[in-house]
C-alpha cells in the first residue's frame, strides 16, 4: 500500500506560511527605540522639532564611504573592522551583566538574601529587557532575564549587517547610520523609503552612531517577540555548555524578512563563504 505525503506536507506548509505572516506583524508593530532624533509633532510645535532634528544631525557621525573601495575582499574588510569593535564591546558588556545576574540566580536559588544593590541592578536590567512586573526573587523571571541577557554571535551581527546594509553602501547606512534594517512608526523618526507604499507610516530608523544602531539592533533581537526562536536556539546551546554559533542562531530569523527562509539561506551563506564562524570562535 502506498502512504500519500502529500496532505501532511501541504499542513506543513501550510502553517509554515501563518508562523511567516505573524512574525512580520510582530517584527513591523514592534516599535524600535529611535530617541536618538527626535520626531517631529504637529501643531505650532512643529518648526521647533524639525530644527532639533536638523542640529541633531549635524552631530552624526558618517560611517565610512565603503562604495569608493573597488576591491570586494577589502571593502568586506574593511565593513567589517568597523563593525567589530563596537559589536565587541556591547558583547563583552552584556557578558559581564550576565554574570552578575547568574550570581543573583544562585543567590536566589539557595535561598539567600540579596543587596539592595543587587535588587535594584537586576530590576533595572529586567525594565531594560521588557520582563514586567518583574521580581528581583522570582526565580523563573530571572531564568528568562538570562535567556534575554546574552551576547549575539558576531558572525550572526555581520551577516545580517551585510545583508541588509549591502556592505554598509545603503542610503540608509550612509545617511541614518542604520546597518540593519529597522523600521520606527513616529514621523520624522527616520528616513523615508522611496518605495515605500501611499498608505504605509513606517520610516527606516535613523542613528546618530553605529554604536546606537548596533545597541537597537541588539535589543531587537534580545527582547521582540518575533526573535524568541533565536533566543531559544541560544539557551539550547547554553544548556549544552556550548557557545552560541551564529550559523545555527540566524534559523530563527524567519520573520525578519518576508523572504523567510531564503532569508536564513542567504545569512547563511554569507556567514560560510565569508568564514564568519572564524569571529565567533576568538
């Protein structure tokens, strides 16, 4: 007797293309923090946050033009030797936040009692990372501040950087400073696209530094629910005693993009021909 696939696989994909369309919605109502520029307001107070923004601007500070490098190898190099550093120091920070609450944990966990510094740190840090009503006791939200608290794999940073900046040569990386796609719903928040749709709102958020555009990006993925699959994929591997890998991490951004796993593909690719796995084993 011959079994049919045919009907499991169209359920498969089936549910496979709602997981897709919700986690857009999410990604793209999921607000970016933009208070870098402020937007403008309407009303008579409208010149006055038009000139803030104007003065705010003038303090940005342009990436490199990574267009006038001809050579492909070098102009990747140089992307990113820009990158790194910043990624570098935003991962070493959040390593370091981690083991401070690791200890809190353990304290917890053993019944101990903690400091009021101790106590305010952690909830600090929980307000930071979304988690309400937190308790600086509670063991299981403390458990999910760690799950939100962690580094991102550079090789994960760059290929999505690369990808969505096209090497950093993007109008919008070379205006706003944004490597990484993120969109902001307040007029005035950012760059308008030229394509973008008559009736849509969004904006591409702009940045003053890379420092405020890799720090957004990583509270995206850190906090949306969009991304819960990359934090799960990451807590897998912490739970394994392993490093988080970047090529396994990117499986989870599904609904970054409305290509959807051609998405992951091309990180992906980008990650093994670029030998990104290199940077996240240093």
């Amino acid at each position: 007797m011959v079994v049919s696939t045919s009907r499991p696989r169209r359920i498969f994909f089936y549910f496979a293309a709602i997981a897709i369309v919700v986690g857009i919605l999410v990604k793209h109502f999921y607000q970016v923090p933009t208070t870098q520029i402020e937007p403008s307001v309407d009303g008579s107070d409208g010149e006055l946050a038009e000139r803030k923004r104007s003065e705010a601007r003038q303090d940005r500070v342009a990436p490199p033009d990574f267009s006038a490098i001809a050579n492909s190898a070098a102009k990747k190099k140089a992307f990113f030797d820009y990158l790194k550093p910043t990624v570098d120091q935003l991962n070493q920070k959040i390593s370091q936040q981690r083991l401070a609450v690791q200890a809190v944990y353990q304290a917890v966990a053993n019944k101990q009692a903690l400091t009021p510094k101790q106590k305010v740190f952690v909830t600090a840090l929980a307000g930071q990372y979304k988690i309400n009503a937190f308790q600086s006791d509670n063991l299981s939200q403390l458990k999910t501040l760690l799950i939100r608290l962690d580094v991102i794999p550079i090789s994960m940073v760059f290929a999505q950087a690369a990808n969505e900046s096209a090497w950093g040569t993007s109008r919008f990386a070379q205006q706003g400073n944004n490597f990484f796609g993120q969109w902001c719903y307040t007029p005035g928040c950012g760059i308008v696209p030229k394509r973008r749709p008559p009736n849509a709102v969004y904006e591409v958020a702009e940045f003053l530094t890379v420092e405020e555009s890799v720090a957004a990006y990583f509270r995206n993925i850190n906090t949306n629910p969009a991304y819960r699959k990359v934090r799960k994929i990451r807590a897998h591997a912490r739970n394994q005693g392993k490093r988080p890998c970047g090529f396994r991490l990117v499986e989870g951004l599904v609904s970054y993009s409305s290509r959807g796993w051609d998405y992951i593909l091309d990180l992906q690719a980008i990650i093994r021909v670029n030998n990104l796995i290199e940077y996240d084993r240093i």
